[in-house]
C-alpha cells in the first residue's frame, strides 16, 4: 500500500527564504509548484517543500521533525549550527546506539540528525 516517503511539507512565515536555505545546504536548485508553494529534491528523491504558514498549520517545533541519515554527525551538526540552526536536543546516543540531535531551523521548525550505530 505506502510504497516509499515522496515529500515532506514545513509550514514556514517565508517560502522563498527556507527554500533557498535548504537548496543552499543540499546543493540543489529551488523550484516552484506555484507563487504559494516552493521545494528541493533531496537525496534519494524525496521532495522538501515549503507551504506559507497559516492557522490551520502554523509550522514550528511542535510539527514533525525529519530525521535525516547522515555519515559524518560532528560535520553535519557543525555544518547546519554554522548555517543558522540552533540545538534544541542533544547530541545524544539512542539505546540502539545512534548519535541524534534536534535542531531548529532558521524557519522555526525542527530537524533531527541521526548517525546510526556502525
């Protein structure tokens, strides 16, 4: 039935300015569906876009959080602090052993790093 994750939606106050920090930090160009919604194409396919926030989604921390796979977790965290993010949670180790950490965007949602236990 669910075959594969295709998009993930943030709500954000500026399409246009957390396109471009994502395209930015995945090295992808930014492209638009329509004037009210914009996104990325991350690794593997899977679609970051960006929805004008609104009442019935005013997008921030309490909204899901993607979890992204990552190989370097010292680097990635390093690399996202610098670009503007903020630490919410950790680092931390997962019982199974995996480095994670929440952090907050400059666009008020999170986004959660994972490096598993090789």
């Amino acid at each position: 039935m669910l075959l594969q994750l295709e998009s993930v939606v943030l709500f954000v106050h500026d399409i246009d300015a957390a396109a471009a920090w994502y395209a930015a930090l995945l090295d992808v160009p930014v492209e638009h569906e329509n004037p009210r919604y914009a996104f990325v194409r991350a690794p593997h396919g899977v679609i970051i876009g960006f929805h004008p926030a609104d009442a019935k989604n005013p997008g921030g921390v309490p909204g899901t959080t993607p979890y992204w796979e990552v190989a370097d977790f010292d680097a990635a965290l390093a690399t996202l602090l610098a670009r503007g993010a903020t630490l919410h949670r950790g680092p931390g180790i997962t019982d199974f052993g995996a480095r994670v950490a929440l952090l907050i965007d400059p666009f008020g949602n999170t986004l959660g790093l994972n490096q598993a236990k090789r």
